[in-house]
C-alpha cells in the first residue's frame, strides 16, 4: 500500500480558505468545564450535537461533578438521556467512567490521550475533543465529517478514521489541528453534505479531489 503523500502547495490553499470561510469555527457541544465536554462527547456518538444540549442542559443543572454521576443507578440516568441513541449503554459508560474519575484521577479528567481512551465510552474521536476543545491541545477528531471531507478534498486518502487522522497529521500543521477539525465540519454541514453536495456552489472546487473527477 503506498504512503499518502500531502501536496503542500494545494493543502496550503485549502487551509487558507477554510480559514477565511469559518473563522469563528469552533464545537458545537455547550459546556462549561472539561468534565461536562466529555460527558457530552459521550453521549454524541450516534446523535447530533443540538439534541445533545438539549438534554445537557437539564442534565447538569442536576449534575454537575463525577461525583454526582458516580452516585447515580444506571436507570437513574437513562431516564435522563433518553434522548440520546443507545442511551442505556451510555449510562453504564458515563457512571463507570465518572468512578473512575473520582477514584483514580481525583474527580479530574486526565489530560493525555493514553488514559483517556481507557475510559469506558471513550473513543479516539471522543479523546481527541477532549483535548482539543477541552484542554486546547493539539488534536484532530475524526468524525463523520472530518473523515468525508477530508477525504473528498484529498487531505486524506483512507478508508478508515484512524488513517484519516493520520493522513491530516501529516498534512497539516499541527499547530492548526484543532482547527482544522471545526473547519471540517462546519464545511460538511453546510456544503459538502454527505448527499448532494453542494460541489457547484463550492469555493474549494478547484482544488478538491472529488470535484475535479466529475
């Protein structure tokens, strides 16, 4: 399988014009520590981030800390994130991890990746937003989004996220990971959608992999 290779010049003109189109980009998750990002991270897999602030913000005026999570039965809790998919599995997730967080990490969320993954629910993707947007650390999150459009741009060249992850983190700088990410996204929600993408109406065209086969 042959190594991707980056084309500096054409990467260099996307970032400047995702830049320019999203300047303001940033998580669309409601939060206002890292414990709260993560447990909303969690409970986004499979549901968008607008129904997850709705239940957030019922959900952390009633609790708040690991503490009041690790105190909770699970049906306690699902009957607080119905809302959510495969709400009952997150529950057992978020409880777990908030025992965890109290009993080996004094009730703060750990700032490295390695112990961030080894918590139930926890995910690369969910780690690296964590990170990210929680700590503001160098990080790409590779969602659904991320993963479509870098690919279709040609930043990326994988089947996969983690090598999507990989391809980006050699193709840009990593001082403009986390950024990067938002960028993605923004510009899959809004342009290049996973159904009928907007490729016309599209400012990237000229450079983007995807178009310039059709």
């Amino acid at each position: 399988m042959l190594s991707f290779k980056p084309d500096k010049e054409k990467v260099e003109k996307i970032i400047k014009e995702l830049e320019r189109l999203y300047p303001d980009a940033k998580t669309a998750l409601e939060f206002s520590n890292p414990f709260e990002l993560l447990i909303a991270a969690i409970l986004s897999a499979q549901t968008t981030d607008k129904q997850v602030n709705k239940i957030t913000k019922h959900l952390f005026k009633k609790y708040s800390t690991p503490e009041d999570f690790a105190a909770l039965k699970p049906e306690e809790l699902e009957k607080e994130i119905k809302g959510c998919g495969l709400y009952r599995n997150k529950s057992k997730n978020i409880i777990e991890t908030s025992r965890i967080l109290v009993e080996k990490y004094g009730g703060k969320v750990p700032q490295d990746f390695e112990s961030l993954v080894e918590l139930p629910g926890v995910g690369r993707k969910t780690a690296n937003v964590v990170l990210s947007s929680g700590f503001g650390k160098d990080a790409i999150a590779v969602d659904t989004h991320v993963f479509r459009v870098a690919n279709r741009l040609g930043l990326a060249k994988s089947s996969t996220p983690l090598g999507t992850e990989r391809d980006l983190q050699k193709a840009v700088d990593k001082k403009l990971w986390s950024r990067l990410h938002h960028w993605l996204i923004h510009h899959g929600r809004k342009v290049c959608t996973a159904r009928n993408p907007k490729c016309s109406s599209c400012t990237l065209g000229k450079w983007c992999s995807h178009y310039q086969k059709k």
